[in-house]
C-alpha cells in the first residue's frame, strides 16, 4: 500500500487505465460516476486523492501524475 497521499490507499495497480476508456462522454474529464462505472471498488477517498487542484474532477494530466508517482506504465 502506498502512503504517497498520506494515508493508506488501495494498491495503485488496481486502478491502471487508459484515460480515455474512464472518459465515457469524452469531454476530457473524468467524473465521479465515470470513474465509479470503470473501478466498482472505487471509494471516494481514492478519486478525492486524484483530484490534485480539489475542482471535483480528474482530468488527464491529474491522471498521468498519480500513475508516474506509482510507477504505472502509460496503458494503451
């Protein structure tokens, strides 16, 4: 487990995805109910830590930096 966001996280592996398979409607953001649809194990804690600048969404580069601060190779 990881202690990068300051408290205990679900393993990072369990959440690597392309981008743009969360990003259902395409519009460069992934949502709450996008994220929850890809990772039903999803609890809110894990998506309120991706959000980086608190704005209630995951966007692209938000997502890039969690898997380069995990070690997550780009998943094509």
């Amino acid at each position: 487990q990881s202690h990068y966001h300051g408290q205990t996280m679900p393993d990072p592996e369990s959440y690597n995805a392309h981008f743009g398979d969360m990003d259902t409607d395409s519009n460069g953001n992934v949502d709450w109910d996008e994220f929850k649809g890809y990772f039903p194990h999803a609890e809110p804690k894990v998506y309120a830590a991706l959000d980086l600048n608190k704005d209630g969404i995951v966007d692209h580069d938000e997502w890039h930096e969690f898997k380069e601060a995990h070690g997550l190779r780009h998943k094509e």
